[in-house]
C-alpha cells in the first residue's frame, strides 16, 4: 500500500507502531514485493536469531528483518569465542569478525517462532535467511516449510565465508555462477513468494553473481555478505583473535570498514546493464541515516543493519529514521523512491572521467590551527605544493603553491579542522576530454 507523507500507516496496538510518515515523510518500501514502514532491516545475523530479539527489534521500529539462517537437521554447532574487533583510536570498533555458523536452534522451533511472529507483526517485513546442501532435494524439503510460516520471503545465504563452505554451502555456492543461477531456480520453483539472493563479496566480480541470481528468477539481491579476515594476532601466544582453544581460523569481516567495499559493489551492480533493475538491499557498515541514504543513493531499495545494532542495541534505528527523513524533507524527497539510485548516473568507469577538469586546494587562514599536517602529508608524500612560512612575530603559515597542486585533496584529507581546506574548481577553458579518446591514448576511440 503506498501512502502520501501526510497519511501515516497506523498499527494499533503495537508499543512502537512504526508508522510510515516520519517528520512528514513518506519512509515506506515496497522491496520486490515486500512492504515495511521504513527501509531500516536488520540483517541475518545474532541480532535475529530468535523471537525474542525479533519482537523488541520491531517494537523499536524496524521496518524488517531477515531472520537468521535456518538449515538442515540437525542444527549447526557454534564454537567459543566467535568474535573479533578491529579498533580505531579511543577503541572505536572500526571493523568487527565473526566465525558464528547459521542458527543452532532446532529448525521446528525457528519455523514456530516465526509464524508466531508474523501473526503478531503483519505490517513489518519478515524475510527467512535459508541455506541448505547443493540439490533440489533439500530445497524442495525446507521451503514449503517456510512458506507455511506466512513470511514474507526468503533470503538465500550464498557467502557465508567460514564453516560451511567446507561442507559446499555459504561461499562454496555464491562464488560459482552456475551454482547461484540453479539453486535460485530452484528456489522460485518450489516457493511462491520473493526470492532475495545474498551475495558473496569474495569473488572478483560481483556483477558475475547478480546475473546468475537474475538469470535463475531471483526477485532481488541483497549484498555484501562478511568478507573474508583475520583482525589481529595473539603476540604472546601467537595466535589469531577470535581464539578457540589454542586456534583460531579465518571469519567474516563486517562494520563500518566494509561500507567503501559494499557501496562499490552495490552501485556495480545498479549501472550494470544486465541488471538496471534488478532490485538490490544494501548491506554493509550502515550506522547512521547518512549511511542509508548513501547506500540507496546507490540502488539499494532496503537497508540491512547488522554491527551497529550489535554494538549499540536496538534503539539506534530511531536516531536513524529521523534523520533520514530530516534531510529528506530539507532536499524535497517526499518518498525513498524519489532519491533511489540518483547517484547512478555520475558514477561511471574512469575511463570516462574529464581529464581536463582541475581542482585545487584553498587554505582558509582564519580557520587553520598551524599544525602543519597538510605540509607534511604534501611535502613527504604528494606534489610539495604546500609552503611553510614564517611570520616575524614566530608563528606558523601554510599556503597553497598554486602552480604546483595536482587537486589530490591528500591536505584536505589530513586536516583536522572541517572545511578548513576546501576543494576550489579552476577554470581551465578546456572541452571535455575523456581518456578514451584523448589524443594521448594509444588505443583511443577515434570521435
């Protein structure tokens, strides 16, 4: 059902109904079919392992989740310790690993759970992450199960990097087209609902994946799934963290440090020509509004939050819903569907970029703390386009030596001080040039 941002989805009777229309804005998603409140999901992970965190999850305000991944019978067993951090400075979780295998709860109590939970939560999206071995068989077994539970579509777990693909599943199967191609087909043949396929990021072309998803009849594809890590090592004991015993192995690397990767992947797929419209929910580092509006600036119809929640609890999708529609309503979106994939068109392959465009950097003096990080960045590692002057009475200047700056935006970059160094365009009174067909390019396309 789609709404106007001034006629709000109600739910009576929930503790957070999760309405639609937040600051006057229209955040519902119809994601392939699949209908929520806002696109704000929490993705299959231990965050949706059971009804419980499921049912305080929406009573926050989710818009969805993606359950965490049933199998076979019997259920996956779990190791100890499971996680791993990457720290920034202040112990800011940067990057976060896992080796956590799919659900270790009986599949009959999953399967009660959810259709429970589905009764009770109609209006939010509830999508089963599913992976089983590679043959029809055991397809054809779980997904009329699944279907009964009244969900409102399922997720294929194709990347899963640690544990199963040992056993030919997660990564074993998403990193062989062919594979990804049959086990969709096999999953649009045996379940009526939409067919969301989770990719692998560990593979050289993400766009390879995608097709073969579209190809089998997939109705979407969410990405990225965990990327291939080890954060740290033991010193003393000369071990990987997470340890179990006097071991460790490789997990599936998530959090904010992914989010570059994921972008990437997610916008490959958006401009591909194979698959312009092939319906994609982001997955990756998204932590905040601005990390949502990114992603579906991108493509991404729907969001999946995974590491944020984990390290920050459930209510953090208020924070992200509010300023989602905030800024919104300041640049004139009245839907999620007016700004999709806006993005899309400027982003193109560098080949096609404007070689004669120039950009330079600008040091606003009233603003600098005198430092000296942009010189020294500029000086050691860049085009030596930064003077250090100084004054009579002892103190420190920086200026920009025009002729010399390149327009790498490294000063910028390493300045502490916001909007202190900015990034001015330079009129060059040159066309357009692309290097493909630049006179310089010994294979140029000639005009």
């Amino acid at each position: 059902m789609k709404t106007s941002p001034s006629t709000p989805l109600s739910f009576p009777g929930k503790k957070n109904s999760g309405d639609s229309v937040v600051n006057g804005v229209d955040l519902s998603v119809n994601f392939a079919g699949i209908k929520a409140p806002n696109p704000f999901w929490l993705a299959s992970a231990p965050p949706t392992d059971k009804a419980y965190n499921v049912v305080r999850a929406y009573e926050a305000g989710w818009g969805g989740v993606v359950w965490k991944t049933l199998g076979e019978e019997p259920p996956a067993v779990n190791v100890s310790s499971r996680y791993s951090a990457h720290y920034g400075k202040n112990r800011e979780v940067i990057g976060f690993n896992n080796i956590e295998l799919i659900t270790d709860r009986s599949l009959e109590i999953n399967l009660k759970e959810i259709t429970q939970v589905k009764k009770d939560w109609p209006d939010r999206a509830l999508i089963v992450s599913i992976m089983v071995p590679c043959n029809e068989e055991a397809w054809a077994y779980i997904l009329p199960l699944v279907e009964a539970t009244g969900a409102d579509g399922i997720e294929l777990n194709l990347g899963c990097p640690h544990g199963m693909p040992e056993r030919g599943m997660g990564a074993a199967v998403g990193q062989n087209p062919d594979l990804i191609e049959k086990v969709t087909y096999w999953c649009k043949k045996h379940y009526s609902k939409p067919v969301i396929v989770k990719l692998t990021p560990n593979i050289t072309d993400i766009r390879v994946g995608a097709q073969a998803a579209l190809r089998g009849g997939a109705d979407a594809v969410s990405l990225i799934n965990t990327i291939n890590s080890i954060t740290s090592i033991d010193l003393d004991n000369m071990v990987a963290k997470p340890t179990v015993g006097h071991q460790s192995t490789h997990g599936g690397y998530c959090g904010s440090a992914v989010k570059p990767i994921a972008m990437n992947m997610v916008a490959e797929i958006a401009r591909d020509p194979a698959t312009p419209t092939l319906p994609i929910s982001g997955i990756g580092g998204i932590s905040c509004w601005r990390d949502a509006a990114e992603f579906i600036a991108l493509g991404a119809g729907s969001v999946q939050v995974c590491t944020a929640a984990m390290l920050n609890g459930f209510r953090i999708v208020e924070e992200m819903k509010d300023g989602l529609s905030r800024w919104m309503a300041e640049k004139g979106y009245d839907s999620i569907e007016a700004f999709s994939r806006k993005a899309i068109p400027q982003t193109t392959d560098w080949k096609h970029l404007d070689i004669n465009f120039k950009t330079i950097a600008q040091i606003d003096q009233d603003l600098c703390i005198e430092c000296g990080r942009c010189y020294i960045a500029c000086e050691d590692t860049s085009h030596q386009s930064i003077a250090k002057l100084t004054e009579q009475d002892g103190t420190r200047r920086y200026e920009v030596i025009e002729e010399e700056c390149v327009g790498c935006n490294l000063c910028q970059i390493t300045c502490p001080v916001e909007n202190c160094i900015t990034m001015v365009p330079q009129e060059t009174g040159q066309p357009f040039l692309a290097w493909d067909n630049d006179p310089r390019n010994p294979f140029r396309v000639a005009s």
